[in-house]
C-alpha cells in the first residue's frame, strides 16, 4: 500500500515536473510578445494588398512565431545575471532555476532553424531576410546595447516595428507604401510606450544597470520629452495613410482622436513625472495601437 502512495506520489510529481517545464519553455518564448508580432505580420500582409487572395501570410506567421521565439530565448539567455538583480525579472527561467543555460541555448538554436527553414521553404526569400535580420537586430544588437547605451530604446525600435515588413513581403518580395507606413506607426508608437515602462521599472533598471533613459535622468523629464516629441510625429505620420485608403475621413477622425489621446496622456506624463501618470500613458499605449491598426486595415 505504501508503495503504491510513493508510486502515485512519483508519478503526481513528474506531471507537475513537466507542466513547470512547459510553462518555463513558454515564458523564454514570451507569449505576449509574440501575439502582438503575429498580429503586425498579419497586417503588414493585408497592406500590401494580396492577402484574401493567397496564404503566404499565415506561413509568415508561422515562421516568424518560431523566429520570434528563438530571438526571446537569445535574448533571456543573455541577460540572465541582469535579470537576477531585477524584481520584476527574478523569477524568469533562467535567474529562477527553473531551466539551465544549456536547454534554453538549445530551445533558441532550434527554434530559429526551424523557423528560417520554414521561411525559406514557403514565403519569399525577401521576407525571410527580413525576418532573420530583425532577429539578429533584437537579440544581439538590442539586448547588448542596453547596457551600454541610451539610445537602445532606439535600436529596438526597428525589431520591434520590422515584423510588418516580413508580411508585407511575404507572397512577392515587395512592400507597398501602405505597409511602409504601419511600419512607422509602430515604429513611433514604441517611444511613449516604453518611456512609460522605464519610469515604472527605473529602480529596476537602475540596480540591473541598464542605460534607460530614466536611470541617466532621474527626473524623468527626457522621458516626458521623448514621449510627447514622438506622440506628435506619431500622429502626424498615422495621417500619411489617407492617400492609399478608400475612406480617408473616417480613418483620419479615428487617428486624430486617438493620436490626440496618445499625445495629451504623453503631456499629462511630461507634466507630472509619477507613477499615477506613467500609468495611463502605458495603459493608452495599449489601446492606441490595436485601434489605430484596425482602422487603418478597415478602410482600405
């Protein structure tokens, strides 16, 4: 009998085992992250024009998901002792014990080679150069550069903003105008975003000793700067897109409205640097870009 309770004991064990494993390969992953690129390969597609027509882009999905996965396991790979000095990081994989180096080193090589193979075998070759540049953008370049530099948020732009271009290049190679616009609109939309995360985390940042624009000035007066500064260019650019839609007004009431939103939260953040501002600027970041792309796709 007693045996019999070990041998169930084991076995409840081992389950929980493998489920705390999966859960750990799924945070190295960053489920969130890579929704959102999903979702941005997707509308880089429905720009370019092609996408009712053909499936490329649900192979530019798939792929750039395994691609994606792999440029997040490089990147928790390589701030693994940063990580251990942060609150909100200290319980990640790796600085949590729950894997090692060596598997998630190994989770990151396979995922990427089966991601580019993928790629490779089903979109066009543009997409899949974009793809593995964004990958070395945002694994090696980003999350080396912070660090060292300010100007990281910057450079993780372009990763963050270049999975449009992997949809939009998808069936033929080339990216219309429109596709180039979303690019920016996300491009821009980045700044206010994470000027909102730094204030939020600058402790953190500080003691992991990342150069964030909150740990350089204390103050948080650069931060509200940069947010508002780029909302407005932001908004500016949103506008670009009438030329190629079929129903500009209502696109351009959609992108004032939310721009203005997006701009007047960077204000009030500008204003008063503090927790209860960084908030809803970080909050109407989340609303803004969702929106704004919907709307932008429902009136082509």
């Amino acid at each position: 009998m007693l045996e019999n309770q070990a041998l169930s004991m084991n076995e409840n064990g081992s389950s929980l085992v493998r489920r705390g494993r999966l859960s750990s390969y799924l945070q190295i992953a960053k489920p969130r992250i890579s929704s959102m690129v999903l979702f941005t390969v997707w509308a880089g597609s429905v720009a370019s024009g092609w996408a009712s027509e053909h499936t490329a882009w649900l192979h530019a999905m798939i792929g750039t998901l395994l691609v994606a996965a792999s440029g997040s396991a490089v990147n928790q790979y390589l701030e693994r002792y940063t990580d251990y000095f942060m609150k909100r990081t200290a319980q990640r994989p790796l600085p949590g014990g729950s894997l090692s180096s060596p598997e998630v080193a190994a989770f990151a090589a396979i995922t990427l080679g089966m991601g580019v193979a993928y790629l490779l075998a089903t979109v066009h070759p543009v997409a899949t150069g974009i793809c593995v540049a964004t990958w070395v953008l945002y694994a090696f370049v980003y999350t080396l550069s912070k660090p060292l530099t300010v100007w990281n948020t910057f450079i993780g732009a372009f990763p963050g903003a270049m999975p449009v271009l992997v949809g939009a290049a998808a069936f033929d190679g080339e990216i219309q105008p429109l596709s180039w616009v979303l690019f920016l609109i996300l491009f821009w939309w980045q700044f206010p975003h994470f000027m909102a995360i730094a204030w939020k985390y600058r402790q953190d940042y500080r003691e992991g000793g990342l150069k964030m624009v909150t740990v350089t000035d204390p103050s948080g007066r650069a931060a509200g700067l940069i947010a508002v500064g780029v909302s407005v260019v932001l908004l500016l650019t949103s506008l670009l897109a009438v030329v190629w839609l079929s129903n500009p007004i209502l696109y351009s009431l959609a992108s004032l409205i939310l721009g203005g939103v997006y701009v007047w939260y960077s204000w009030k953040f500008l204003q008063e640097r503090a927790d209860r501002t960084a908030r809803p600027l970080l909050l109407s970041s989340l609303v803004y870009l969702p929106l704004q792309m919907v709307v932008l796709l429902c009136c082509i």
